[in-house]
C-alpha cells in the first residue's frame, strides 16, 4: 500500500486555526457552526497539538471572509471587505516592474487597514517591507496573514518564489512557530524593537507580464497557492519531508545517516532543526501523523493496515501515537471528519 505518494503537501497546526479564530470570537459568531462548514471537527480546537490538512484550512480561510465580509479576519479596526484582494490584484497587474507593483500594494494596504502602515525602504542590495503599527503591536498571525497576502501576490506577479532573506517582528515567538518557517524562512527574530520583512532588491527590476486570464487563475487557487505553492522551499523541515517520503517509515535513516544523505554535518543539521524550532523525532512524529490524516480521511484502509504501513508494530502504538499527537484516537477523527465532510476546493 503506497501510502507517501499524496502525503507531501503536510498539513496545518490547530494553533493557526485557532489564531484564524479570533475575530469571529471576538465578534460573536459561532465559532463551531464555522469549523462545521469546513469540515474540521470542533473537539480538535481544545487539543493544541493538533493538525488540520491544507485544504480544511484553505475553506476555513474562505469561510472566515465570508461570513465576516473581511478578508483580514477582523484582525483590524477597518475590515478588508470581500473583494478586497481581488480589486488588489488586478491594481498590482498594470505594474510594468515589482517594484513599482510593490509601492502600489503597500500603499493600498496603507489606505484600507488602520492598525498597520506598510512602508518599503530601500538600502543598496536589500529591500524592507516595514509594518509600522499605529497603535500596540499585534500577534504573529496577523502579521504573518498580512505578509503572505503581500508575498504571495508578488510571487505571482513574477512567477517565481521570491526568496525572503529575513524576517524581524515584535511579537513573542509562538508556543508552535513551525508553521511560520516553513511559509517564510528560517531567519524569523521574535520579539523585535521593528517589523520588517528582508528580500533582495534585485528582484524588483523583474518585468511584470499579466493578463486577464492569469488574474482569474491567481484568485481561483487563492489561498491555496498562498499557503502551498510559495512556501519556503530552502526550509530544512520541508527538505527532510520530501527526503523521507521516498521511503516506508521502517527504512528512515537515524539522524547520522539522514545528515550523510543530506550532504551536511550533523551538527548542522541538529543546528538548523532547532533554529526551525524542531527536532528530527518530532518531524518524523509530524510526518507519520500528516500521513495518518490523509489516510483516514481520504481512503477505505483500515486501521490494522495503516497502522502497519506507518511502522508501528501493534495497531495499538498507533492509536495511542495518534491519541497523543491529535487528541483522539484515529476512529474517533475519522468519524468526526465524515460527520462534517463537504468537497474539496480546487488545488
């Protein structure tokens, strides 16, 4: 049974979900009618280890701007009405250069949010996206919402991942930042006196070619391609993922060996896991769990045979891995998911 061959794309922790959240607690909306519709269980919400797959987040993502008519997720006092991004986008396009698409982008934004005044700054070869607040700073997420939104469209606008160098922010660093390296980069400094966001000014002499078609493309498989296509693709996380999903669990080299494969010391691989907040048991952990999602969700295997496939050596060291990794047992998720399944969005 292959079960790794879909298992690449990963999946997204509760703690973003629940981030995601805030403004539809705050304003009073039922939160658990809205996790329904997108097909996460409301029992996970309380478990802070947690995973949810791309595609729950991507119609929670869409779900929140409906029902709160703001694309930033009442993360500001002006909301970003529907339509927002859109009317964004098709600005952006008529750019000849990134550039000058940029100014227009962080203008724009300038104008519709109040808490948050996005400015770029130009020093020899570096670029800075700097987000001055207007009042207190905010959480990680919604800088982290509005730098994606940022990034995402400019990775569009020249069709290709545009690198970000480094990344200062004022908030406290997450219990669970993975998330965060994985999207941006590896180089995120936490509790920062500034918040900016670091990318080689060479890139803003790229040419800007755009049409209809692509813009209605772009807003099709958006936020999907904002969450997956321009991930960070240099993140030692994401490389390890794609290294050992070429193999069943029961062949997965001990660190040692996995640094040989990789062409780098041990010590810098252990270094670089840490800087990424992560070490190599609790990736191989994460992966295991993100192929046990993806099994239990969109196939008919039974737990016997997952729980083999995985590497356990009794369907009872799954269930209790999956009991500790999500906060229920692998029936129990499974149930839940198909009590609220609804199709998937366009990938």
């Amino acid at each position: 049974m292959d079960l790794l061959s879909h298992s690449n794309k990963g999946t997204i922790s509760i703690a973003l979900v629940n981030e995601a959240l805030q403004g539809a607690y705050t304003t009073g909306l039922d939160v658990e009618k809205i996790v329904k519709a997108v097909g996460i269980s409301p029992e996970l919400l309380a478990f802070p280890k947690a995973r949810v797959t791309i595609d729950q987040y991507a119609r929670l993502w869409i779900e929140l701007a409906d029902v709160l008519n703001d694309e930033f997720f009442a993360m500001d006092s002006h909301p970003m009405r529907r339509g927002s991004y859109r009317l964004l986008a098709k600005l952006a396009m008529q750019s000849e250069t990134l550039e000058k698409a940029l100014q227009d982008i962080l203008h724009y934004f300038s104008n519709i949010l109040d808490d948050i005044h996005p400015q770029l700054k130009i020093d020899n070869h570096q670029a800075y996206i700097v987000l001055q607040d207007r009042q207190h700073p905010k959480r990680m997420f919604v800088y982290a919402t509005l730098i994606m939104l940022i990034h995402g469209l400019l990775c569009w606008l020249s069709d290709q991942r545009i690198s970000i160098d480094h990344i200062k922010i004022k908030s406290v660093k997450p219990i669970y930042p993975q998330d965060y390296y994985i999207r941006f980069c590896e180089k995120i400094e936490f509790s920062s006196d500034e918040n900016l966001i670091a990318i080689n000014s060479a890139c803003l002499k790229l040419k800007i070619k755009k049409n209809k078609n692509d813009l209605i493309n772009f807003l099709k498989h958006t936020p999907h391609n904002l969450l997956v296509r321009y991930k960070n693709e240099d993140a030692l996380g994401l490389l390890i993922r794609r290294h050992l999903i070429r193999h069943h669990p029961s062949e997965w080299p001990e660190l040692k060996q996995l640094s040989h494969e990789l062409h780098m010391s041990e010590a810098t691989l252990q270094r670089r896991l840490k800087a990424e907040n992560m070490s190599y048991q609790a990736l191989k952990n994460e992966i295991r769990c993100d192929i046990a999602i993806e099994q239990l969700i969109n196939t008919k295997h039974t737990l016997n045979e997952i729980s083999e496939a995985l590497d356990f050596h009794d369907p009872s060291a799954f269930h209790r891995a999956f009991k500790k990794w999500m906060g229920m047992s692998p029936s129990a998720y499974r149930k839940a998911y198909f009590q609220h399944k609804i199709p998937p969005v366009s990938a």
